[in-house]
C-alpha cells in the first residue's frame, strides 16, 4: 500500500496520507497511515536499482558435474 502510495503521490503531487484495508464479512475497514511506511519503501527502491546496476558475479560450484567437462 506503501509503494502505491508513493507512487500515485509522484502522478498527483500530493501523496496521500492514509490508505483503507476492506476486509472480512461483513465488510470492516481499517484505516492506515502510509507516511510512516514510505521511507523503507524508498530504501527498498534504492537496494533494488544498486542491484540491478552491480554487476553479475558468477562462479561454478566445486561440486558442479559439468565443470571441466566438454559441451557435448
């Protein structure tokens, strides 16, 4: 709800400040404050992109079958 939130604000200029779960039978509403939750979710955006920048590190395992072995 969080990362909806910074997202629809980014559209509108204007995040919103509360989000509402819908849930059970009958229908009960909780309302939750979304501006506590946005900074891990920008922290999270951030460890996501430095991830998708760093570069693949790739290595065969000792016990792999294949090492040393022709394509065949």
């Amino acid at each position: 709800m969080a990362f909806r939130g910074l997202i629809l604000g980014r559209m509108q200029n204007r995040s919103p400040e509360y989000g509402l779960i819908i849930y059970g039978n009958p229908c009960k509403i909780t309302k939750v404050k979304i501006a506590k939750h946005v900074v891990e979710v920008r922290r999270t955006i951030e460890r996501v992109k430095a991830s998708i920048k760093a570069p693949l590190q790739l290595f065969i395992n000792h016990h792999c079958q294949i090492h040393g072995r022709n394509n065949e």
